[in-house]
C-alpha cells in the first residue's frame, strides 16, 4: 500500500489520538453492514496497536447485513447499535447508506445528543459491486463539483467536527494499479476476501500512523 494520508486529519479526533499517542484504554464502535464487516475482519486494530504499543483498542463491530444510516438513524436504534457500547470513537462506513449522507449526519447528532464527548470517523465505501457509484463514476480524488456521496460525507465531516478518511479512493486506485482483477480481492460478489481485508487494514494503519 502506498498512500500518503492528509497532514490535518486528526484535527478532529485529538482525544484517540492523545489514547493512542499516551497508553490508555479506547473504545472503538464500528457501525455499519458487512462491508464494516470486512473492515472488522482486517484486524487493523492490531496493527494500530503495534505502532502504538501503549494503547489498548477495544473494537466493537456493530453491524447489520445491507444496512446503514438510514436504518440507524430511526426508532432509537442508535440507542441500540451505538450508545450502549459507549464508544470513544465512532466509525460510520460501508456501502448501505444509500448515498444518504444527510443519514449519517442525524446518527452523528444522536449520539452526541446523549454522549457529547463521542469522537467520529467517517469512511467513504469499499467493495461493493462495480455497477455501485463509488466504483462506476470512480475518480481518484473527491469530485467537489457534483453532488456525490464522497463529497457529501467530507461535507458532513468539516460541518459536524469529525474525521475523514477518503478510503475510497486509495482503494480502488490499489485495484486498479495491482495488476490483479478485481475478483482477486473478493469473497463473492460484493465483498472482499482475506486479501481484500488486507487492503483496508493497511489504509488504515497508513491513515492512523504517524
């Protein structure tokens, strides 16, 4: 992987940055669909953990299959899938938010309705299949000119105080330089295999890593 993340991109998350930086506990909610999933199964957490060897990373995946913000946001499911395991960090990804990122921005003020302190990291999409937008009208940067889901979670992102990881882009840019199909780093027809697990894990120890 060779991805060379943004200098301010902790701006908005100094609290997990200060757990990971001094040792101390941190309390990681992963909340989305199975594609959060495979970003579970990459078992990144460890590899955070041996560059920053005094922190302990509690890592709670909280996810339901096909399913994202827009599903979250009703009901006092945020209650459910998120407040209950008191995250210090909070990370909102996956490919079911059906380019709703106004859902994802009222899961955002739920939480911090009841638990102000929450830290959150949004994620654009992984996988997925290649007829899905952030693969068929893909550009390696965010497009800022049109109205896209990439662009309207970085929007989120800058209004609502949270971080921002454009995985989206260094993905696919990944898949299309490794010399490999695409099914190479899929289980099926929508997610990826342990080499595709791979890939999410080392974006996000590049992301993460100082």
């Amino acid at each position: 992987i060779a991805y060379t993340p943004p200098q301010n991109r902790f701006a908005n998350i100094p609290k997990t940055m200060n757990t990971l930086r001094n040792g101390g506990d941190l309390r990681m909610v992963l909340l989305g669909d199975s594609i959060m999933g495979n970003t579970s199964n990459s078992s990144f957490e460890h590899l955070l953990m041996r560059n920053y060897p005094t922190c302990k990373i509690t890592k709670i995946t909280s996810l339901r299959s096909s399913t994202g913000c827009t599903y979250y946001q009703d009901d006092n499911r945020v209650e459910q899938y998120v407040l209950r395991h008191n995250p210090d960090l909070l990370v909102i990804g996956g490919i079911s938010n059906r380019g709703d990122y106004e859902a994802v921005r009222s899961v955002i003020k739920q939480v911090r309705a009841t638990k102000p302190d929450t830290e959150v990291l949004l994620l654009t999409p992984v996988f997925g299949a290649v007829r899905d937008a952030h693969i068929k009208t893909f550009t390696r940067e965010v497009d800022t000119t049109t109205d896209n889901f990439r662009h309207g979670m970085q929007t989120v992102a800058a209004e609502e105080t949270c971080a921002f990881f454009d995985m989206t882009g260094p993905w696919w840019a990944y898949v299309q330089d490794s010399g490999k199909t695409y099914g190479w780093f899929k289980g099926d027809a929508v997610h990826a295999n342990h080499r595709g697990c791979q890939i999410i894990g080392r974006l996000l120890e590049a992301w993460f890593k100082e």
